[in-house]
C-alpha cells in the first residue's frame, strides 16, 4: 500500500511542475499613446512577456532607464501596434520611458 501511495505521489508532482512552468509564462500588454503610458504602474510575475503596443499617432521611443538586467529599447516609431516586446525573467522595479517624452511618458514595471 504505501509504495503506491508513494508513486502516486511522485505522478502527481511530474504532472505539477509542467503546469507551474506554463502558468509563468504568461503575458500582459502596455498602451504607448499619445503622450502617456497605461497603465503607469504594473506589477507581473517574472517570466511575463510584456507587449507594447502603439495606439496614438505620434512617434514615441520606448527605453529601458533603470532595473535589473540589460538595457532594451524599441525603435522610435509612429506605426500602430505592438513594436516591442520583452520577458522579464528578472525580479525587481523597472523604470521605463518614452525618451521623446520623458516628462509625460513614465511607467513603473514591477516583476515579481
Ligand atoms: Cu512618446
């Protein structure tokens, strides 16, 4: 009896580790308008893609400034729709902005 409780168990957690993986990976969008962020401030899980997607007219150039990991950016752009995109696998507070518009465009990406 206790030998197939102990083997159930182990088929129970090789099914679980998978599903936990696949629940990581998940992904979250940001609107880059004219001239703001929306959200401003957004919290995911590590793993998250987060797409950018363009939804004004003007040109904007999304820009890593500070947090964890290398620096990435977008090209600076006008065309509609998701022009970036980036995983952050790495905990901690990202402070990203839009270097044409550095005053109004902010967003606080925390991953966790
Ligand atoms: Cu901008």
């Amino acid at each position: 009896m206790r030998p197939v409780a102990a083997l159930i168990a182990i088929v129970a957690l090789a099914l679980l580790v998978p599903a936990g993986t696949a629940g990581a990976a998940s992904e979250a969008t940001v609107k880059v308008g004219d001239f703001f962020f929306a959200p401003t401030k957004k919290t995911v899980a590590a793993g998250t893609k987060v797409k950018f997607r363009w939804v004004g007219s003007q040109r904007h150039r999304v820009v890593k400034k500070r947090g964890p990991g290398g620096g990435f950016e977008s090209p600076a752009t006008s065309a509609r729709g998701v022009n970036l995109v980036k995983r952050f696998d790495k905990t901690g507070v990202y402070r990203i902005i839009c270097t044409i518009h550095p005053e109004e465009m902010r967003l606080k990406l925390t991953v966790k």
